[in-house]
C-alpha cells in the first residue's frame, strides 16, 4: 500500500499569537496541499479572522463536523466549537488557554483513534495553559499519557541532525538527581527505534552527551559519567546498538563531531536546544518519537511580540509539515517490510516443524 496523500492533522495553538499566521502561511503554498489532505482542528471563524489579517489568495477551506470525510483538494477545518471568542493578539489569557486545548484534544483523540495519520501542533503559551488548569508541562507530557507509551523522546529534527533529549522541561537543579542509567536506555532505545522505523536508517549511530563540562576530566567534576551515562552506554553496545560516548558537548559540536552521528542524545533542555537551534537556522523542527501516533511541531514559541503584524516566518511549520509527510509514509513502509520480512522467516520454520514431525512418524518417539 502507498501513503500517496496522508491526512495531516493540525492543531492550532494560541489563538492569540502567531500560530494561525504561519498556518495561513503554509496552507496556502499548493505544493503542501498536493501532499496531504490537511485538517485544522478549531473554528471557521477564528480561521477567518487570521485569514483577514495574513490576507492569503489561495486558500479554499472546507468547513467539516469531524475528520472522517475529508475533502482530499482542499483545506479541511473540524470545528471543535461555534462560541463568538475574544481574541487578544499579543498576550497570553485564559480564553488564549481554553481553546487552544480544546483544538489539541480534538486533534490527539483523531490522531489515537486513526483518522488522521499524522499530527502537527502549532506553539501553545505555557503562561496561558497554566491559566486554564492543562495539567502538563506541555504538548510531549500530554501525548505521552493520551497514547499510553511508557515512555517518550523530544526529538529536534533539522534536515541529517537529531537531537534527542533525556530530560525535557526540567529546572536546572532537578536534572542531575532525575537522570538514571535506566532512563539513559529507555531514551537510547526509542532514539534507535525511531532511526530505524521513522527515518529509514537501518544501523543507526547515537552519540551520547556527558553531563559535566569535559565529562567529569575523570572525576574531577562530578561522576555521574562513571555512575550512570558510560554503564548506559556499554549496555546498549551490547544490546546490539550502535552507540558511543560520553562526549563534552562544547568539543562534540565545535568541532563538528556532531555531522558523524545520525542522533545525538543530550541529557538537559538547553543542552541539546542551543546548539540545535545555533544550526537549524529558525527550520527546526519538534517531533516525538516512541509514540504510536506521528507528532511534529515547529521550534518556536507563540511569537506574542509579533503577533497580528504579519511578519512570521513559515519555515520551521512548513517543514514541520512535510516530516510529518515523510514520516507517514516511511512508518507505513516499514510495517510492511517487516511484516513481509516475518512471512519470509515463518514459512522454512513451518517447513522444518513438518520435517520434524516426519522424523517422529518414522523413528517413534524414543528415536
């Protein structure tokens, strides 16, 4: 089967800042819409309200009460809600909140239940999530626990770089004492997974991050590379991955031994974002892996400083969409390569549990 055209869900993140701008944005390039059949999950009206300030040509949008028909040549918006709301650009507010929510359940529940095949989040304000009582930190905490994975890994895409996280949104002064040898692999075997089923590499290499500058100078700061970091590494080399490390992060991008790796897992935020978005040049791209449903995401925030002026930039949700396009389709691929791979394997298996019965047939059980 040929993923030809995915359905992209998108959510459409605050009301209030430049989400809708770099929707309008991207929707309106025709070369997106003969990719995927887009769906916004909100309201006509506020769709039209941005559309008025963006002031896009070409943009024809079908109106629709749920995902499950979509019209395949146009732009879809499921809405989730009829309420007049007051849009305030600029600032975060509780109403800001509220339906920003409101757009990603609608969203997530399609994306879980197979109506969409992929999903893509545009910037929420934790600010305004806080006022409206969303009990996660973010989009990654939510979907997490809405697709029931164990598990999850903040992945930083920019074209061959990927810059996985072992803590997300953590103060600080909590990483250290959060960061196991047991988190360590969980991470590296979602990283290897996703390389592998997502991006179509077949034996995927991980540089490991330390966490200490020069990684500890052996012990001389800190030890948590002795105490959890290089025991997760050797035990995921004799799992069978590829993996190397721990590496001091300031040599393993400034001398660009980063562009040998095709991941690299950082242990904080700030760690891996810095150096991801010094090099990703504002086309950045969020995608979580070890879900059972694609999410991407742009790398940039809510933009409230410039909000209604139309001045924001599309690349980053531009090609925040087209990976989840690829992802779609090389998911999609592997499951059938694999499947056809376990036929091939099952049938001499099958052959020689026959011979073996034949053998007993002659011989009698005692041989």
């Amino acid at each position: 089967m040929h993923l030809s055209k995915p359905k992209i869900g998108i959510s459409i993140g605050d009301i209030n800042g430049i989400g809708l701008e770099v929707i309008l944005k991207t929707l309106a390039i025709k070369e997106i819409r003969d990719r995927c059949i887009p769906i916004l999950y909100g309201s006509s009206k506020v769709v039209s309200y941005h559309k008025n300030i963006v002031s896009v040509e070409d943009f024809p949008f079908h109106p629709l009460r749920s995902a499950e028909r979509p019209s395949p040549d146009r732009i879809n918006v499921v809405n989730c809600w009829q309420d007049n709301i007051n849009i305030t650009l600029g600032k975060a507010t509780d109403i800001g909140g509220q339906y920003a929510i409101i757009s990603l359940e609608a969203a997530a529940k399609d994306l879980k239940a197979g109506h969409i095949d992929a999903l893509v989040t545009a910037p929420v304000s934790k600010e305004a999530l806080k006022m409206a009582n969303f009990p996660f930190t973010g989009h990654t905490e939510y979907l997490t626990e809405l697709m029931g994975a164990k598990d999850s890994l903040m992945l930083m895409v920019y074209d061959n770089l990927r810059i996985g996280l072992v803590t997300n949104h953590l103060p600080i002064n909590q990483v250290a004492e959060k960061i196991s040898k047991e988190l360590i692999l969980s991470k590296l075997h979602l990283f290897n997974d996703s390389l592998r089923k997502d991006f179509g590499i077949e034996r995927p290499t991980i540089g490991v991050l330390s966490l200490n500058p020069h990684a500890s100078d052996g012990g001389l700061i800190g030890n948590e590379e002795e105490r959890f970091i290089r025991p997760a590494v050797v035990e995921a080399k004799k799992g069978g991955m590829m993996v190397l490390g721990p590496f001091s992060a300031d040599g393993f991008f400034g001398s660009g031994q980063y562009a040998k790796f095709d991941g690299i897992l950082a242990m904080y935020h700030d760690q891996g974002l810095i150096p991801f978005k010094t090099l990703a040049f504002g086309g950045g791209i969020n995608f979580t892996a070890g879900l059972s449903g694609i999410r991407t995401s742009p790398d940039h925030g809510t933009g409230f400083d410039i909000a209604g002026q139309n001045v924001a930039d599309h690349s980053s949700f531009m090609q925040a969409v087209f990976l989840a396009i690829d992802l779609a389709r090389n998911r999609l691929e592997f499951a059938e390569m694999y499947a056809n791979a376990l036929v091939k394997r099952e049938k001499p298996a099958e052959l020689e549990e026959e011979a073996s019965a034949d053998i007993l047939e002659e011989d009698g059980p005692n041989g």
